[in-house]
C-alpha cells in the first residue's frame, strides 16, 4: 500500500448525478493523484477518478451517487501500487498488442535497409542505398539544387533566380523567351540541317548561290567554283582555287627559317640567305635549295678590321641555280692585294 492512502485537503463541491468535481485550497495536481483513484464523503459509495485537469478540477469515471455537496470536506483514496500496476500493465499489453506493433515486432534489422508499410498493418524492407544516404546528409540552403557528383555522392550547387526561371517555363520555346532569343532567331534554332537554315535565312533566294561539286565531269572543272545570280542578268564569276592552293603551299610547306633558309613568294620568287663563320679563298656555297628556274642576284657583305686597317673584299661568280662562288680577297693600307681565307661572310640570293 501506498504511505499516505487518502488525500482531504480543501474542501468540494459536486451535483449529484453528475462527474464535474471541484475544490478550494485543493492540490489535486501536486498530489500525484492519477486516473482510478476513488472519490468519497461520509459513508456513501465511491467513485472513480478519470482525469485531473487543474489543482481545482477533476472529472470523475463515476456519475457521483451521494449528496450534493458544497464545499464540504471529502477523501481521495490513492490507488494501492499493485492494483495499480496491474491496470498499467494491462493496458501496455493492449497497446502491444496492436496490429501496428506486431508489424513492426516481425521486422528483422538488415544493413542498409529501411523499414516501410506495404499495407494498413503490414511492413517489409526496402534498399537503403548509398546515394539516398548522401542525399539525406545535405544541409539545405537557400538558392542551392542538387546533383550527383558520383554514383553514391551527392552535392548542391547554386540556382539563380534566372536559372529557376527557365525551369519554371513550360517548354523550350519559352525558354528561349525568358533568355531573349527574337522570335526570327527561335525560327533558325529549330531548322534540321543547314538547307533548311539557308531557307530561313533567305540566303539561297537573295544569293542565287548553286554549289558545284570539284571535278572533271562533264561541265566541271578541277579545281573551280561557280557563282551566279538567278533571273535574266545572271552574274557569273568563277574562283580558281590553284593558286590559292599554290600560296598556302608556299607561305607554310615553302619556307625554312634559319640561319641558312629561304622563303618562296606567290607568283614564284624566291628569297635564300646564308651564313659563313670562316669561308675559304675561293669556293662554291650550295644555295639551301635549287631555285627551279633561275638565280638572279647574290649579294655578299665582307667584313671590315679597323685594328690591322684592312679592306676585306668579297665578290661572287659562277651563279648558278643550286651554288654561286665566293671569292675573298684583302687590301692592306699599301694598297697590296692577296687571296684571304677564314673570313666571316654573309649572303642573300634572289630567284624564281
């Protein structure tokens, strides 16, 4: 039993046959008072508690059978402990009892599972894979979205109020209104190929342009294309792409720049230049390349060496298309002419 088995402070008041109690100087609430303990004055049968709903207020489970009462003096008899857990136990047998609860009793845990209902009382497992369990772990924020960085990851990025506006649009055609596109430009974007391109563009009636194909068919000629102008004053005008294969040949492939190179020219002139660290008396210097046709003009620099005050002085002879001779000579302040050898020089050859 419990210490204290009746509680009477304050006094009460309650109609008969009704189960609306109330008290002065009462503290049913800080009286640990519950639901079944029992109600009486003088004698007369007890009632039931139900509920305690202020220090002044309980509502009884027992219409009330004895007098009306007005502030009178009473007892509230405490629930012994067993009885009362016999009630509590009961009732924690009802709820797990449950339908719910024997659903949720026959789950097995398994890794990476989730538990979900498959009906009103019935639950089973579903795959709680590595990528929901990345989305769950995202922090929200404001003006972000989501994307997966791998199979299993993912991670959020920024969505601006111009990139939720496309997303907001019904479909593409309103998408390129909120990004600006001109309804002309709408009308080119959908065109399937290029014809149909041209087509919006007008290109093909404004130009009166027909492709022709290169070749050496009938009608054709290698290397031309044709243009001409639709109607009575067609005008015609062709484009030879030879020579200007030929200047793409001869300012890329025809050229070599270095110390001893050369450069060819569209129309066929050919510029060479060299060097020679200590050229011999007389000699023949190898252009880099031949010149197909012709060397026009070699020119030569000497040297001049203040110190000894001496003339270096060098000519050429014997031009050719692959070579040219050098020829070195010095003069001394006396005015007296021999052959010189190891002497520096430089050249620069013009052709075609």
């Amino acid at each position: 039993m419990v210490d204290n088995p009746d509680y009477s402070v304050g006094t009460v008041s309650i109609t008969t046959g009704t189960k609306a109690l109330t008290g002065v100087s009462t503290m049913w609430l800080s009286a640990d008072l519950e639901k079944g303990d029992e109600f009486g004055f003088d004698g007369y049968a007890t009632s039931r508690i139900d509920t305690i709903t202020a220090d002044g207020t309980i509502t009884l489970l027992d219409t009330w059978r004895g007098p009306t009462l007005s502030g009178s003096p009473y007892f509230i008899r405490y629930q012994a402990d067993g009885s009362g857990l016999t009630g509590q136990s009961i009732a924690l047998r009802r709820m797990l009892s449950q339908p719910l609860l024997t659903a949720f009793a026959g789950i097995t845990a398994v890794a990476d599972k989730l538990m979900y209902f498959t009906g009103a009382n019935t639950m089973a497992l579903v795959d709680f894979k590595g990528w929901a369990r990345s989305l769950l772990g995202l922090t929200p924020a404001a003006n972000k979205s989501i994307y997966f960085t791998d199979a299993n990851t993912a991670a959020t990025y920024d969505l601006t109020a111009a990139g939720r506006a496309l997303l907001d649009d019904a479909n593409a055609s309103a998408q390129l209104d909120t990004l600006g596109f001109s309804a002309f430009i709408k009308t080119l974007i959908d065109d399937a190929n290029s014809t149909a391109a041209r087509t919006t563009l007008g290109a093909q009636t404004a130009l009166g342009y027909t492709p022709v194909q290169q070749g050496t068919g009938a009608g054709q000629t290698s290397n031309i294309v044709k243009l001409g102008w639709n109607g009575a004053n067609a005008l015609k005008a062709t484009i030879d792409f030879t020579d200007l294969g030929r200047i793409w040949a001869d300012f890329e492939a025809g050229r070599s720049l270095t110390s001893n190179g050369y450069q060819k020219f569209p129309g066929g002139l050919i510029l060479q230049w060299g060097s020679v660290a200590g050229a011999p008396t007389d000699y023949a210097q190898a252009f880099p390349i031949a010149f197909p046709i012709a060397c026009f003009s070699v020119v030569i620099i000497p040297n001049f060496n203040t110190a000894a005050i001496t003339c270096y002085g060098v000519n050429t002879s014997n031009i050719g298309t692959t070579s040219f001779d050098i020829r070195a000579r010095n003069m001394t302040n006396g005015g007296i002419l021999t052959a010189q050898g190891n002497l520096p020089v430089v050249w620069m050859a013009v052709g075609i």
